[in-house]
C-alpha cells in the first residue's frame, strides 16, 4: 500500500489507473479505524481496481463544542489495518491540503432540507462540513464507487442527494452495520465508553429492536412506538436526542398508515459519549 500527503502524489497514482483502464473504489474516513471501516474496504475490493482510502479528520464538520480536538488520531495502526484488508493507496492530508483557502473561510457545500433535520437540528452545520469534504475528495480522487457506512445513515443520505445533484456520476454503496458482539454499532468513539458502560450501550440497539419488532406487530401508533422507546432508554441512563420512525429515503415523518420503506432511528448521550444507530423496518433480520 502506498501512502500519499500531496495531491500531486495522489493524483499521479489515479492518473495512472485511469490511463490502464482500471477503476478507482473510494472509502472516506476519519481514522482510528475498526472492522466496520475493513468492511468498507472489502466493498470497495470488490468493486475497483485501485482502492483508496482517506484519514481526515475533518473540522468543518465538528460543532465548536464538540470533540474534534480529542478525536482518535492514530494513523500507524490504520495505515496496518488498511494495508492488511487491501487497501491500495492511503491518502493522509492535512487541513491546508484539504482547505487551501482555510477551513473557515473556504466554498461550503450545502444539502438543504436532508441537512437540517435528526442530527443536523442538533449539530447545525455538521452535514455542511461533511458534504464540503466529502465533494473535495471525490473532486481529487474522482472514483467510480465510494463506500459509506449505514450507521451514519442521515449521512449517506445526504451523500446520495449530493452525488445527485451535483452530477459525481459515483456509485454509491452502503455498507451494512459492523455490530460488537450484544449489538453495539462498531464507531471509533465507543472508545470513550469503558467497559461497563460498552456493555450497557447496548441498549441503543436493543431498543432499535424493539421499536422494529413493535412495528411490525402493528398494534400501537408510531408515536406511542417512539414514546415507549425514549422512556425506555431514559430508564436505563441514557439521555436520548431523538428514537423515531422516518421515511428511510426522505427522513420525513410517516403518515399513520405508513407500513413500509420506514427506517428507525435513535441517537442518545450515554457516559458523556452521543450515541447513533438505525434499523429499517425492512431489515430480514434485525
Ligand atoms: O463518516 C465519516 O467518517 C466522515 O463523516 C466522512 C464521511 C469521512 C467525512 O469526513
């Protein structure tokens, strides 16, 4: 696996494969990478001939009270990691590299409306940052396919909307839930959590669970659904931001008669840690 910094660098590398023919898998990261990131690149393996991956950790998509200062950095142990699972190339930037014009002062990119809800009501600004870098590396490495993961599903969303829109002409994939053993969702700040409180955050899926299986007994109204849901996670100590039923393509709020195409969603604080998992409705086996 080759390592890059420059744009230069990268771009010789992609040139290269595009003038043989080949195809170019992206997979996006912010680092400190865990199995649910190998399962990216395995996807994108399948997919391309040259496979790259990024390591930024973005600023632009961290609120000014959030964690981007603490954020896991360990770029030796991802760069083992992602060499080990096939990856090609590794494109490590900085935020100069990234943000020529500054991180604050730069073109933003804006996905209205997908943004604004769920997680962009309570991180305003954080899928802004997320398609700005987001644009860039697809603008730099101009892949055939890039892999995202569907935990962050609001993200994916607003991703497709963005290729979309903006014409990328990218297929993008999305890749099922890496889960611990009990249902964690796999995510590189389950590291804040120590052990007893690992073990307790299992409860985000165990709820996802149940409000699913509710669903489908179709007994009660979704909100007396999502109601129980928040009680629920409230008992077991957790302060929950939202655990809600949307339209899994649009995040609208379903209709009372709505009994498929819907995506359940919890994002909850928990040990000074937030929290976010899904599950569709339609999942076979949740
Ligand atoms: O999902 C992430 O790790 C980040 O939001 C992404 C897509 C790499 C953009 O910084």
């Amino acid at each position: 696996m080759q390592i890059v910094t420059s744009i230069d660098d990268l771009r010789a590398l992609t040139r290269a494969t595009r003038r043989d023919g080949g195809s170019i898998g992206l997979v996006p990261t912010m680092g400190n990478l865990h199995a649910g990131h190998h399962s990216l690149v395995a996807l994108a393996r399948e997919r391309a001939s040259l496979v790259v991956a990024s390591v930024f950790v973005n600023p632009t998509q961290f609120g000014p009270n959030e964690d981007f200062a603490r954020y896991p950095r360990t770029p030796d142990e991802d760069a083992r990691g992602l060499a080990a699972h096939g990856c090609d190339v590794l494109f490590l930037p900085d935020v100069a590299t990234m943000y020529p014009l500054g991180a604050d002062d730069g073109v933003r990119v804006c996905v209205p409306g997908l943004s604004d809800v769920l997680e962009g009501a309570i991180r305003p600004g954080h899928f802004d940052g997320v398609a700005t870098v987001v644009s860039k590396l697809f603008n730099l490495v101009q892949p055939d396919v890039a892999v995202f993961g569907r935990k962050d599903y609001q993200q994916l969303l607003v991703i497709r909307r963005l290729v979309l829109d903006l014409c990328f002409g990218i297929e993008i994939v999305g890749a099922p839930i890496v889960r611990e053993e009990g249902g964690l969702a796999m995510s590189s700040r389950n590291q804040y959590l120590d052990a007893g409180q690992r073990q307790a955050a299992r409860e985000v899926h165990a709820t996802l669970r149940a409000m699913v299986g509710e669903f489908r007994e179709g007994e009660r109204p979704l909100e007396a659904i999502e109601a129980g849901a928040s009680r629920r996670l409230v008992e077991a100590g957790f302060a929950p931001d939202y655990a809600v039923f949307r339209n899994a393509t649009t995040l609208a709020i379903p209709g009372p008669d709505v009994r498929e195409g819907l995506v359940a969603l919890v994002a909850a604080r928990f040990g000074g840690v937030r929290l976010i998992d899904n599950l569709a409705v339609d999942d076979p086996a949740p």
